[in-house]
C-alpha cells in the first residue's frame, strides 16, 4: 500500500496519529518482507534476522508512542516516516 505523502504531514490528527502510522506502515514494509523471504526457496537467515530485528525495533517504537510526550512522538514520526521513505525507495539495507 503506497501513501501519497510518506512524510504523513496531510494527514488530519495530530503528531501522534502521524508517528502511529508512520510506524504501521514500516512495520507492514517489513512483515511483507519477512514472509516473501520465508516463502522462499531458501531463505537467507542473516537478511531473515536483519528485518526481524528491524521489525521489532518499530514494534518497540509503536509501544513507547503509548507514554511519549511531544518531542519524543514528533522525533518517531520524523524517523519513521523517513525510514518508511528509504524502504520503499532503496530497500531494507539503506533505512535501518
């Protein structure tokens, strides 16, 4: 699923809403990822760990959002939307 603006600055909310679906959106990236590598032939477990750890980092950022204030939620939805930005455009290797 594409966004018309990765950097979610549209969308109506506020910056939690933004930094929520910032991280949704990467963690979806990365599922997407992890189970086409799974599906395949041989899956190469060193990429395989790579995005599992990734996609724990952004459920462990999706959690934090639940108690941050202001500046910690307005920094998640910067990081993830420029990371969710780098996925789509370059692959797993450039956004971690």
């Amino acid at each position: 699923m594409d966004t018309p603006n990765s950097d979610f600055s549209g969308l109506p909310g506020g910056d939690e809403d933004h930094a929520r679906d910032a991280v949704k959106e990467v963690m979806n990236w990365y599922n997407t990822q992890i189970l086409t590598l799974r599906r395949g032939p041989v899956p190469d477990e060193e990429r395989l760990a790579h995005l599992t750890g990734a996609r724990q980092e952004a459920a462990d950022a999706l959690q934090a959002l639940e108690s941050a204030g202001p500046e910690e939620t307005s920094r998640i939805a910067v990081l993830y939307a420029a990371r969710l930005k780098a996925l789509r455009e370059n692959g797993p290797d450039t956004a971690s």
